[in-house]
C-alpha cells in the first residue's frame, strides 16, 4: 500500500506520529560519516586544481579553470564514497 503524503509538512508530521521525533534523525549518522570527510575533501581538491590550472596557463576565458574544477572535484565526489553509500543503503534497508 502506499501512502501519499500531501505535502513536506505532513510527511514530517506522520512520521513523528508514527515513529516518534526520533524517526525523523533515523540515518544522521552514517549519512555524516559518508558527508563530512566529502566536504572535507572538496573544498581542498578544487583550489589545488584551480591554483594548478592557473599556473598552466589556464587563464583564457575558453578554458573556464573554474568550471573545470567544479567539474573534476564533483565528479570525485561522486565516484569516491561509492562504497559508503552502499553501506548506508545496506544499513537503512534493514
């Protein structure tokens, strides 16, 4: 069977309904475990490559270093945590 829920608002508050306020925190964990050394890895990734581009000479508009960098860095941070997001996966389904 199942539920539709009218709006966000009523999603949350049929969870904690039927779940408790508890329900709605169910995850936190790993999904921080998996996020947090991500973002941790992100923001360094993109300036060493930014700061690597530009000493190559990247320098003209057409080479756009900043979109390229974006683009490197959240293709790593895709692929990467693969694994983790398997576990997680693995771990909420029960």
């Amino acid at each position: 069977m199942r539920v539709l829920r009218r709006s966000a608002l009523d999603g949350i508050l049929r969870i904690a309904r039927y779940e408790g306020t508890a329900g709605l925190w169910r995850g936190t964990e790993m999904t921080l475990l998996i996020s947090v050394p991500m973002i941790g890895l992100y923001l360094p990734l993109y300036d060493s490559l930014h700061t690597r581009l530009l000493d190559a000479g990247a320098r003209s508009p057409a080479a756009h270093p900043r979109v390229l960098c974006g683009l490197c860095t959240v293709c790593a941070h895709t692929v990467l945590p693969g694994p983790a997001c398997g576990m997680l996966s693995a771990c909420r389904c029960g």
